[in-house]
C-alpha cells in the first residue's frame, strides 16, 4: 500500500511539474514571438526588404528607342571603362572614348531614370529612381527592388571604403545596402530626401532637399543647417551637391557653397549662385549656373571664374564652355563634362577650350558637323505624337515645343517659341493641317510652318488647351477642350463656348469623345454629353457607371465608348447605357491626360506608373505592357499600320504590333 | 498636358488674386500659404469704426505674436469694399512706425522696384488694372511684413473710410471677419468700439449676428456708443449692423474748416511722426456736406405699377467665369420678383443678339424657367457688339399699353465691335432714345466683377433716368442686388439740385454720389466754401409723381468746425471722380492729371494716377488656384534674367520667359503621391547684375469637388413651407446653392451654432402637389463642382 502511495504520489508530482514545464515553454515561445513580432516591426520599420530578378541585357525584338540629344548626369571609371547615366540609358565607353555599348529598356533595363554610379570591388552600382538599384558585373545586372516602390527610390549612392554601399533614398533617408535588405543608417536621416552624398576614409557628406548635411566622422553624425548653430551655417536648407576629402567637405546649395573643416564651417563661395556640381581634386571647383569658379583659398569670400558659360541654350563647337555642366569628373589630361548637351573635355579649365567628347565612332562626322542624326528627338519628355497625311511624324514635348520628321527620319522643322512650347495634344484638321493643342494657345501648322496661333483674343475661352476633336460634320467643326471650358470652331473661327454655367459637369476640361451623334466631353467632375448642340446630360460617380469624376481620356472601340479616369481605372459604356468597369480584370489606376489609342480591334491605354494596358476586343483580353518602356509614365501614342509609337516621359519607342 | 496630377494652375503674378481674401490675414512663410496660428497668431485685434452721418472711418490694428524660435516673414492680407478708400497703412518696426505714402504712379513704380532691388518688397496698391484673368487690383491690398523677430510680435495698423448708402431708409455696414479663403482665425483679444451718430434720429438698430454681441455703453437718439471685447474670440463671421433714419423729409448741411496747426490741411490728424502746418499758413477754404433725406409717404403708397421689361444679358467671352455667374444671379434675381401682370423679353447678345421670343411674354413661372433655360442653352461666344445689342432691344421694345417700360442692360459694358468709345455710345444712346416726352426707355445697368466699364454703364443710366449698380468681386451682393431690383419698377424722384444763396462764396460743388434718387433714400452735396457767413440758405427741389419736393436749411458758414473729419476727403474724391469722368469723355489733359495727382497726395486716395506704397509687400502675389493645369507662372520685374524653381518634390526646372505676355513659366509633373492640400515652391530670381532673390509661391492639389452631405427637415411638405436644408460639406467649400424646381435659387450660408450651412427656400401656394428632386450643389474656391439631389414630396393641403 505504501509503495503505491508512494508512485501514485511521485506520478502526481511528475504531472504537475510536466503541466509547469509546458506551461512554462508555452509562456516562452508565445513571448518569444512577441518579442520576434516586435524586433522585427522596428526592423521593418527602419529597414525595408529588397527583390531581386536577375537582367541579362539583350535587345527585345520588335522594339525601337527613337534617339535624342544626350544628357549626361553621372559617369565613373569602372574596370577601364567609362560609364555614364544619361536620358539615353547607360552608356559605356572604352579608354579611347569610343562608345562600346548602349544599355536601355530595351536591352530589359527597368526605364531610364538613372539617378546615380558608384563601383565596388565587384560590381557597377546604378540608381534606378523608382525603379530600385541595379548591380552590374560587366555581363548582366541584378535588380534590386521593393514591394513599395517609395520605399527605395535612389537617389544617390556611396560606396564606402570599407565595402558598404551607402543609398540616398528619396523618402527613407540613408540606407545601407544589404542585399535582401537596406537598413537605416541613422534615424535622424531616416525619412529625408537624400540629395547628395559623398565620402572618403576619413568623413562622408549626407546632403538632402530640405534639411541641409550631415556629416559622418569618426562615428559621429553633425548636421549642419542654414540657421546658425555652433559649428556654423550653411548658405540653404537645400543641398544640390557635395565633395569631400580627406579634410574638408564642401557643400553646394542653390545659393553658393560653404568648405567645411574639422567640423565647422570656415567660408562660403560663389554666394548667390547656384551650385550644379562640386569637384574636390585635384583641386576644388564647383559648377555653377554662372559658369565654372575655383574654391581657392587665397580669397575665401569670393570664387574666382574660370569659365563663364553662355546662357543655356544650344552649345557650340569647341572653345565656349558648355552650358548645364551636371558633372565634372578629372581625366589623368584634364578634365571631362557631362552635361545637358552630351559630353565634352578639355585639358585645362583655365584655358576654357573645350571639344565635345565623341559619343560613338560611327557619329565622328555627325559629331564634327554638328548636325543631328536621323530621328532625334529634341527632348525625351514626349506629350503628343501624330502621324501626319503625308506620315510625317509630329512629336509634341512637355515643354520643349515639336520636332517634325519625315518618312525617312530626316528632320524638317523644330518648332518652338514662347509661344509653342508645351504641347499637349496633336491632331489631323480636316484640310490636312495640325491642331497643336499648347498650355499657351491652339497652334494651326503644316509640315513647316505655323500658321495660325489661337488664343482669347481669337475667341478661345481659354488658352490652355489640353486637346481638340474633329466633330466629322460637313462643315468642318471642331472642338477645343481648354482648362476653362470648351471653344468649337469652324475652320480656323471660334464660334461657341461652353461653360459649367451651360451645363458642362466641370469647366476643367480634359478630353472628348463623339459616338453617333453624341459628343462626349471628359472633364474633372464627370462627363457631359452633347447632343444636337445642347448638353442634355451629365455622367458621375452618383448617377453611373463611373469609378472616379476625373475623366482623363476616351476612345471608342466597336460600339463602346471606353472611359480612362483618374484613380478609377477604365469603364467603357455602351449606347444603350450599359456600362462595364475592368477593375476585377486589371485594377484602378490612373490613366494619363488623352494617352488612349484604338487601332482596329485593339485599345491602347498609357497608364500614370504601370506601363500600357491592352484590350484586345476580339478576345476580350487585356495584356499589361511594362517591359521596354523608357518609362512607366506612357502619355502619348501614334498608331502606323504595322507598329505603335509609344510616348513616355522618358523617350518614344516603337513597338512592331506583332509584340502585342 | 501628361501630368500625373493635373490640378495646379500656378499663376504667380502681381494681380490680385481671385480668391477673396479675409480681413488682416498674415500668414508666415517660410512654409506656409495661409493662416498657422502655431507660428504666428493674432494675439490683439482692435477695431474702431466711427459712422458719422453715413460716413464711415475705419481703423485697424493688429498685433501678431510669433511662436517660432527663428525670424519670420509674412503677407498681410485685406479684402477692402471696392467703394471704400484706404487711407493709411503702417508697420511697426520695434518702435518706428512705419507708414505710407501716395506718390504719382510711375514714381511709386520706380520706388518700389528700387526697394526690391535692395530685397526689401514694398507694398503696393493700384487702382482697377486688368489681369490677365479679367481681374482687377482695386479692392485687395497685401504686403510682404518683415522681419517678424522670434517670440516678438507685430504691429499692424490699417485705415479705411467708405459712404454708407441709405436704401429704404435702412444702411447697412460690414467689417469683413468671416472666413473666405482660409480657414477661421483666433483673436487672443479682439476689441470692436462702434460710434454711430447721425443728426437724424436713429433707430432699429440692431447686429445680423451674435458672434460679436455690442455693449451698448451710450445710446440717444442721435448717437449710439457701443463696444465688444472677448478673448479667444473665433473670427467666424463678419460683423456686420444695420439701422434706419426714422425721419420726415430733411436737410442737413455739416461743415468742416480749420485753422489749427495740430490738423493738416487735407483734414487728416496729424500724428507724432507728421510735421504739423505752419501757424501763419493761409486758411484753407472750408468745407461743406449738405445731405437731403427724402421720405414722403405719397411716394411710399404708390402702388406698384405692371412693368414690361428688356433684358439685356451679355454672352460675350469677357463675361466667362465668376462674372457670368453673378449676371446670371442678377438675372434670375430679376425674373423672379416679376409678378405675374408684368411682361418681358429676353436679349441675348455677344457680337451677335438674340432674342428668346419675337415679343415680349407674361412673367409667368413657365416663361421665367423658359428664359432661364435659354441662357444656360446660349453659348458665350466672340466679342461685344453693345450698341447692336442695345439697337435690336430699342426695335423689338414696344411695352403695351398700362405698362411702364424698362431696360435692364446686365453686362460688363465692354463693348469690342461697332462702336466702343465710351463717349460716342453714351451720345448715341442718348439721342437715340431722346424724345419730345423725355427717353423713350429707362435704361438700367447692372455690372458685377472687377474690370466692369463703370463709367459708360453709369452713362448709359443716367443718360435716361435709370438706375446704375455695381458690385465688386469682393462684396456680399445680396444689399445691392436687392436695392437694385426693387428699384426697378419704382421711379425715382427727378434729378435733385441744391441751390445756395450767396453761391459766389462757394466753389467746386458736387452730387456724390451722382444716380437716381429714390423715395426713401439720400441725396449729397459737397463744396466748399471761402469765407464764414451768417444765415446761408440751402435748397434742395426735387420732383416725384405727387408732386415737388423742396427742403430747405438755414445755416450759418463757421469760421471754424472740426467734428466731421470725412468732409475734405469726401469732396476730395468727388472732385477726382470729376476729373476722372472728364477725362474719359473728353481725353487727358495735364492740367487735370496735375490737379488728381495733387489731390491723392494730399488726400491719401489711390487712382489711376497714383499709387499707395506701403511698407514691403511680395514681389509674387499667389492668386486662386485652379486645378487642371500644372503651369507655374511668375512676373517680375525687367531686370530679372533667370528665374529658377524648386519644388517640394524634388524637382528644379527654369522657368522661360515669354517676352509676348512678360512673363515667365514652367510646367512641372508632381508625384501622385502629393495628396490635396497647400503646398510651396521656391523661386530663385537672379537679376541682371547677379543678385539672387528668394521667393516662395503656392500653389493647391485640388483634386476633389466637395464632398456633401445634405438633409432637409422632413420629406414632405405643404405648399406654404419652408424648405430648410441642412448641407455640410468641405472646408473649402466657397459657395452652396440650392435650387428646386423652377423655383428662384437660395444660398445655404454657415450657421455656426449648427456646425452646418443652412438654406432654405420657400414653397409657394401655388406649387402642385407631387415629387420633387431638390440639387444642392457645391462650389470650392478651385471652381470644382459638386451635387447632390435630395427627395422631396409636396402634399395637399
């Protein structure tokens, strides 16, 4: 009896300690989650992951990027080569200056907005804006993203002699690269727009928009500011550029640089410029939009020019400074600009010669004569493209005015002025002419010629025109949807205006549309529709098939009429008042001012940030484009028999319609 | 436009800007573009207003406090009644007052653009320049105050006067406090002191709101002293009062003359930091206001006579916009008093006229609905061709027989086609009207907005014995439109004349206002006079439909009276407006160019001669935003050579210059990511020399028309009741209206007790009986519009 008194005892014990020890990991693994949940929220929230896919550059088939004038904004040596970051993509030259290889959307770079360089041991370091960070090994590139885009948007790199890679975001501060990862550097830079950043061994310079610099030495973080503090003042808030070595630290600003030592300001130069670019060796000088001055030490409170350039404006040949010189980088002979206008070198800054930097070999007797080559564009931020009867073709800017090129490619006339300069839309008049659709007034052209300018005092209610419409009647009406209501015309004569006091759902006019006898006009608050020359109805959010008011763009396909907004992705309606929203097929989103296009059977929709869309009705299918672009931001399109024409932000590519 | 957000116009330019600006507003910058009372708050607010018989002398003072540990700048803002004339504005620096001064225009340009070239920014208000949007600079007033010290504050004094009108017997008189731009301000400490006074007995005096509830510290029949004071008061609303004249039939005449060094000669106090006159200077000649109040009652029994009307609306491009919209709430205003014995004809008219009928119809609800339907149906279009417009109604006008006739002409009177001097048309119209028995139709005009040709409206009035009305841009309409149309069908009396004896002792006498007289109102006389004299006589001979009026007053000349303090200043602007008016009929001249220029010196008004520079203001002023069009424009003066702009996004473009408009611009993408709100970019100017000037503009992500919520009281109703609607919607709501049916529209207005605006609209007997969708729509200071529709139901009785 005793004995099992005894066990049954012990089995009591051996229970009650068992039920603890559960109980006990129990309460250690729950708190152990908690305490992971919660490192790994402060983790996330002061670092972010990263993607990655893997680039191996090759030309997409069925792709053209349309060439520009070159913009040059970064370059560095890496393993002997020169790499530059331009509007054109990234550019890689040999020793010898020849350009060897070209990387752009369509080799499967994300866009074209290279924001900065720096090298490692290993690699090629590339901002990609939005588009994350890319690494180059020499054969192919990794990308390196995050799931929300603002979350590493880079800005400017660093790599530090310890291997670090250091990343200006423009929204997440300093961040250092850690593959899967980028991790905060510091929290008082975390959330600031990294505007510049520069070091050494010995000191690095965190220069941002709005909050001035930091600088990192010996372990500690100085931020200096505009307003006085002990260790100085800087000349602004803003930060456009930095330099550093091993002692001093220079930091540009709209307003004129300020040299920096041991921690403390010591003097300002170039006070009440603004400074583009600083180069600290071999010995200090800065870029400004006066020309280039030394940071010489013999006369700290003023910089002395060393070349003054002309206004901004088409460079020359050799001997005039270039304008908008973006970086100046020291060659083992002098010097090298990479600038607005492409790339030029001298051997002495002093002597202000300078040549302009051959781009590509086969371009040498361009180059020398100063002439474009076939298709360049006079600037890469497209609005508008249209095909002409003759089929030449009409590339409208955001404001640089439009190029007019020939079958062939030759260029038959820029036009802009203070005039024709930022052009929104383009159309085919009935006579054959073009309506050129300007935030300054309606432009009439040929091929070569401006003939009319439409303006307030023509009867337009207002001159920002954002497009125009051929209403297809007899007597050659036309329609011109304005910021402030919308002007009919008859030939060159305006003959009516519509107002929000008629009716019009909004004054703020964006597109218009005609199916049957109806005129569809798209506008900030809804649609408004016209029929017989009175304004019977509106359409919004409350009384249809709309998703957002914000009626950006339309297109008629088949017997719809398909609707872009602004945030609400696409609706189509039909005459009968059916209405189908493609959210479930392809989301919201936002669809950029007249960037819609219908070629037979299909749809083309240019999208604010993802690309194109593509309604192919026949198979009552849509296809997402995004690979190819120079950008994202497609706002334009121009539809020739077997290709379309893609305007973006960034460049116009051709597409061959087999692609789709 | 490939913008990701297509909201901003950005329109930086030395106009004034469309939106309506709330009284004494300073707003800190960097960083801001309205009121932060976390970096600067109104800490002391006094306002003194003294109505002296209908003539009303306003003083300001301000004192902001502010929070922020750095120096700060800011932009005063205040909204002026276009009939109100600024007479002094001063800054505080530390200890020094600062104030301004009127200089001939050209030389107050080139002072001011010397002090920007030192990047100090003066202060500078201008008289009725066109903008580019059709605005005017008349009637707004901002200067750029600095330095603003950390934890310091700021002194800010402004002065005003305007004439107080007498309609009905009634005035009204308002200090704009309420909110139109921004958002509510907080005085720390706001005193109102109120003098009223009036030879006249007083009465019914009362406040249309109880925001700022009046002391009464004194009151008799002829003056009533009163004050509010409170602490942490909300500026929610204007302060605003009425009262009447409660008196037969009178003549008053006021003088004013003095000799005393311790008065400058133009009647103005001198203060500490003015030099007083010199005791020998020669006497200046005195001054006299003679005011007759009309009020008999065989004119107020008359009963309303049936009416058939022309009205002229015009269509043209210069009309567009904020304009139109007030000649449309004119119009409507207009249809909807008409009863139903009267008759009208529509006239629609831009380079072109149309009319709505070939004759004139029954102002029956249905043709009201009719015409106004017709007007939405018109497009605006082309030019104005006034006089064909004003021909076509002169041919189609033949009022039938026991109707009295009118023309209302509602129009900017801009004419572009035909003839477009203001001289020939008003002579033209005259003798084209003229006949043996006086005009053959009584022509009265309506203009509203800024750039309105007030002087060939008011000619076109006068010359057949109508009636003229304008209302600016920054004024609440409703007193005036009122008076407008319930003038319409009343005669006025006939055009009243003083006579004085002794007339060789007085000099440069004036009506001023110049118009219609009607029962019930004010006529008034100003002059001035040499020498004191006993036992003048004064008359004012007027006629009416019962008969002629004749007042009478004997007075003696004083040889010395200082009470009245407006009489100089008010002659003074009616001798300028003479000269004003001769110069537009008749060409310039330089002998009255000397002679205004001269008077705006010493008299402290601002014309198109002069200018007021005032302490610094900005180089850039912001105006209304508009959504829709990402275009940054700025003006500056001629000696800039780049201006250059950074944007909160990140983005540094430089801006063209477009050397046809003089000015210069950029387009801009913003991220998609930037929500509605204010936001600021910098301006980098560089001038030809190299200096580098800072500034900093606005502009508003707008995106969104107000968002409503609306209810009514109940859903059904009877014919009889009231309809109250009960509507919240945005903070930057600018305007609600409602509108049921063909009924006339009503505005919702802010009733800050219910934390909500209220309208309401009244059914009328005769309304059937059925379903109705009453529209609420909403209106922001972007122009985005916004409705709703609420479900009513009309019973029987």
């Amino acid at each position: 009896m005793l004995v099992r008194s005894k066990l049954l005892f012990t089995f009591a014990v051996l229970l009650v300690l068992l039920g603890a020890a559960a109980a006990f990991f129990r309460l250690k693994r729950d708190a152990d989650r908690t305490l992971t949940a919660a490192r790994q929220t402060v983790i996330d929230r002061h670092s972010v992951s990263l993607k990655s896919r893997t680039i191996i550059p090759q030309g997409k088939t069925g792709y053209r990027l349309f060439p520009a004038a070159l913009r040059a904004t970064d370059g560095i040596w890496f393993r002997d080569h020169l790499f530059v970051t331009s509007n054109l993509g990234l550019l890689q030259f040999d020793a010898a200056g020849r350009e060897v290889k070209r990387y752009t959307s369509v080799d499967g770079l994300p866009g074209h907005e290279l924001t900065a360089l720096a090298k490692t041991a290993e690699a090629l370091w590339v901002g990609a804006g939005s588009q994350g960070l890319l690494k180059f090994t020499g054969t192919q590139f990794e990308l390196f993203y995050a799931e929300n885009a603002s979350d590493f948007e880079v800005t400017a790199l660093l790599a530090m002699p310890s291997g670090e890679l250091w990343v200006g975001t423009k929204q997440r501060g300093l961040v250092v690269f850690q593959n899967d990862r980028a991790v905060e550097f510091v929290p008082a830079i975390g959330s600031r727009f990294v505007t510049a950043l520069e070091g050494g061994h010995q000191q690095a310079v965190i220069g941002t928009f709005d909050e001035s610099a930091w600088i990192y030495r010996q372990g500690l973080v100085s931020h200096f500011k505009k307003d006085s503090g002990e260790q100085g003042s800087l000349l602004d808030n803003q930060v456009t550029s930095a330099a550093c070595s091993d002692e001093t630290v220079y930091v540009g600003t709209p307003l004129g640089a300020t040299e920096i030592r041991n921690g403390r300001t010591v003097r300002n130069f170039a006070e009440g410029l603004a400074i583009r670019a600083i180069a600290p060796a071999p010995r200090p000088v800065a870029v400004t939009d006066q020309g280039i001055v030394t940071l010489s030490a013999p006369q700290p409170s003023s910089a002395r020019a060393l070349a003054s350039g002309p206004n901004p404006g088409r460079f020359g040949q050799s001997g005039v400074a270039p304008a908008g010189i973006n970086r100046l980088l020291p060659l083992s002979d002098g010097w090298l600009a990479l600038t607005d206008s492409g790339l030029y070198t001298t051997d002495s800054l002093e002597r202000n010669a300078w040549e302009r930097f051959v781009s590509r070999s086969s371009d040498r007797s361009l180059a020398s004569s100063g002439r474009a080559g076939l298709w360049e564009l006079s600037d890469i931020n497209v609005s508008a493209i249209a095909f002409d009867p003759d089929q030449n073709l009409w590339v409208g800017y955001f404001d640089r005015g439009l190029d007019v090129f020939d079958p062939g490619g030759r260029l038959l006339v820029h036009h802009e002025d203070d005039r024709l300069f930022c052009v929104n839309h383009l159309l085919v008049l009935g006579d054959g002419q073009m309506a050129v659709s300007t935030a300054n007034g309606l432009a009439i052209c040929d091929a070569t010629r401006l003939r009319h300018f439409i303006t307030e005092k023509e009867g337009l209610i207002h001159k920002a025109v954002v497009m125009t419409l051929d209403l297809g009647e007899d007597d050659g009406r036309w329609l011109a949807a304005t910021a402030e209501g919308v002007s009919f015309f008859e030939g060159n004569r305006a003959t009516q205006n519509l107002f929000a006091l008629h009716g019009l759902a909004s004054n703020r006019v964006y597109c218009a549309s005609k199916l049957g006898n109806r005129v569809y006009i798209g506008t900030l608050g809804g649609i408004s529709v016209l029929q017989d020359g009175r304004l019977t109805s509106s359409w919004n959010t409350a009384n249809s098939g709309l998703a957002a008011n914000w009626v950006n763009a339309m297109a008629v396909l088949g017997r719809r009429l398909f609707i872009g907004t602004y945030g609400g992705g696409i609706q189509s309606v039909e005459a009968d008042g059916q209405w189908t929203d493609y959210a479930e097929a392809i989301g919201r989103f936002e669809v950029n001012p007249n960037a819609m296009a219908v070629d037979g059977e299909r749809l083309y929709v240019g999208t604010l940030d993802r690309g194109i869309h593509v309604y192919d009705e026949r198979q009552n299918r849509w296809q997402l484009l995004r690979d190819g672009l120079p950008s994202q931001n497609v706002t334009a399109f121009a539809l020739a028999a077997d290709r379309v024409l893609v305007g973006t932000s960034r460049g116009l590519v051709e597409i061959r319609k087999d692609v789709f | 436009m490939r913008t990701p957000l297509l909201l901003f116009l950005c329109i930086c330019s030395l106009l004034a800007p469309q939106a309506w600006g709330d009284a004494g507003v300073l707003i800190p910058s960097p960083g801001n573009d309205k009121p932060d009372p976390t970096k600067l708050s109104l800490a002391d607010m006094h306002v003194s207003i003294v109505i002296d018989n209908q003539n009303a002398s306003v003083s300001l003072r301000q004192i902001f406090a502010s929070h922020m540990s750095s120096v700060l700048e800011g932009q005063y803002l205040f909204a002026i009644n276009p009939e109100a004339l600024i007479s002094d504005f001063a800054v505080w620096d530390g200890p020094v007052r600062i104030p301004g001064v009127i200089l001939e225009r050209k030389r107050a340009e080139e002072i001011y653009d010397a002090l920007r070239l030192q990047a100090i920014d003066p202060g500078l208000l201008q008289q009725a320049e066109q903008g580019e949007e059709g605005g005017s600079r008349v009637s707004f007033f901002s200067a750029r105050i600095t330095p603003i010290p950390p934890y310091g504050t700021k002194r800010l004094e402004l002065a005003y006067s305007e004439r107080l009108r007498l309609e009905q017997l009634q005035s009204y008189f308002y200090f704009p406090l309420k909110p139109r731009q921004f958002q509510e301000q907080a005085a720390g400490r706001l005193r109102v002191d109120l003098t009223l006074r009036h030879v006249l007995p007083l009465s019914n005096f009362k406040q249309t709101s109880a925001q700022y509830p009046l002391t009464i510290d004194r009151q008799t029949t002829t003056e009533i002293r009163a004050h509010y004071e409170g602490s942490n008061v909300t500026l929610s609303d204007d302060f605003a009062l009425t009262y009447e004249l409660k008196s037969p039939s009178n003549l008053s005449v006021l003088f004013y003359r003095s000799k005393e060094d311790r008065y400058l000669k133009s009647g103005l106090p001198v203060t500490a930091f003015e030099r007083p006159g010199r005791s020998d200077a020669e006497t200046e000649a005195g001054y006299f206001e003679a005011s007759a109040l009309f009020n008999t009652t065989a004119s107020a029994a008359a009963k309303r006579r049936p009416s058939e009307f022309v009205l002229l609306f015009d269509t043209s491009l210069s009309v567009r916009w904020d304009k139109l919209e007030r000649q449309f709430e004119a119009l409507e205003k207009i249809l909807y008093q008409l009863h139903a014995e009267d008759r009208f004809q529509l006239l629609l008219f831009n380079s072109k006229a149309t009319l709505f009928r070939p004759t004139s119809v029954p102002a029956t609800p249905e043709n009201v609905a009719a015409a106004l339907d017709f007007v939405k149906g018109s497009f605006l279009a082309g030019g104005t061709d006034l006089k064909q417009a004003l021909q076509t109604a002169l041919d189609n006008f033949q009022p039938q027989p026991g109707l009295t006739g009118r023309a209302v002409l509602i129009s900017d009177g801009n004419p572009t086609f035909g003839t477009v001097e203001t001289q020939k048309l008003a002579r033209w119209f005259s003798s084209a009207t003229a006949t043996p028995a006086g005009p053959k139709i009584k022509l009265c005009a309506y203009g509203a907005g800024n750039g309105c040709n007030k002087v060939l409206l008011r000619a076109l009035a006068q010359s057949s014995g109508g009636l003229f009305e304008f209302v600016g841009e920054t004024e609440a309409a409703e007193f005036k439109l009122n008076n407008f149309v319930a003038h319409l069908t009343i005669d006025p009396l006939s055009d009243p004349q003083l006579t004085i004896s002794n007339y060789p002792n007085f000099s440069e006498v004036y009506r001023t206002p110049e118009g219609p007289v009607f029962n019930q109102s004010s006529a008034q006389w100003v002059g001035k006079y040499r020498q004191p004299l006993r036992s003048v006589n004064f008359t004012v001979a007027a006629r009416q439909l019962a008969g002629p009026i004749e007042l009478k007053r004997t007075v003696d000349l004083p040889s010395e009276a200082v009470e009245h303090l407006f009489i100089p200043r008010n002659w003074a602007k009616a001798r300028v407006d003479f000269l004003l008016r001769k110069i537009e009929m008749e060409g310039e001249d330089a002998a009255s160019i000397g002679e205004i220029v001269s008077l705006s010196k010493k008299y402290k008004l601002v014309t198109p001669y002069t200018s007021f520079l005032a302490a610094p203001r900005s180089l850039l002023r912001p105006r209304l935003i508009k959504p829709g069009d990402p275009v940054l424009r700025v003006r500056t003066d001629p000696d800039i050579r780049t201006v250059t702009a950074i944007f909160p996004f990140g983005l540094t473009k430089p801006l063209r210059y477009l050397p046809r408009e003089q000015v210069w611009q950029t387009r801009f993408l913003a991220p998609k990511e930037m929500v509605d709100g204010l936001y600021y970019c910098r301006l980098i100017l560089r001038d030809r020399v190299g200096r580098a000037f800072e500034e900093r503009k606005s502009f508003v992500i707008d995106s969104r028309a107000p968002a409503i919520q609306a209810s009514v009281d109940r859903s059904a109703y009877r014919p009889g009741d009231t309809v109250e609607v009960r509507v919240k919607s945005d903070s930057d709501t600018r305007r609600i209206r409602l509108r049921l049916a063909s009924l006339e529209p009503a505005e919702a207005r802010w009733d800050a007790g219910g934390k909500a605006s209220i309208g309401r609209i009244a059914l009328p007997m005769e309304i059937a009986t059925g379903e109705y969708a009453l529209e609420v729509f909403a209106e922001d200071f972007a122009h985005n519009v916004s409705s709703r529709k609420l479900a009513i139901a009309v019973v029987g009785q």
